[in-house]
C-alpha cells in the first residue's frame, strides 16, 4: 500500500516546502521517462509534426494566444 500524505508527515511542511517537494518528485520522473525509448507509434506522430511544421511554417498559434484560450476554457 502506498504511503499517505499524513503519514509520511508531507501534510504538516509549509506551502512552499511541499511545492519544493513536488518539483523534486517531477524532476525525478521526468529524468526516469527521458531514459526511456519513443514507442514506434510516438515516433511516427513526432515525425508527422515535424513533417507538417516544414510544410507550413506559418502555421503556428502564438503561445500567449493558446493560454489565453485555455484558461478561458478552463473558467467556464
């Protein structure tokens, strides 16, 4: 059984210090999950928008426009 916030005293750190302590846990995973080779099926979708980005480049949604959308999305 997995440990619990309580019981690993995680519940009782300050805001930060459990901020901190999530930044440390993604930080690990995403090191564990760049050692690991692209699926065959993650690999062709790469290629298909790399392929796709080369043919238009122009094409493209400024990054202020996308969040401005999600978090409009979000708020509804």
């Amino acid at each position: 059984m997995a440990a619990t916030m309580k019981e690993l005293g995680i519940d009782r750190m300050s805001a930060d210090d459990r901020l901190n302590l999530v930044q440390e846990i993604w930080d690990s995973l995403a090191q564990e999950i760049e050692r690991e080779p692209l699926t065959e099926a993650q690999r062709r979708e790469l290629e298909r928008r790399v392929a796709a980005h080369a043919a238009n480049p122009n094409d493209v949604v400024p990054w202020g426009e996308v969040k401005e959308r999600a978090l409009a999305s979000a708020r509804k």
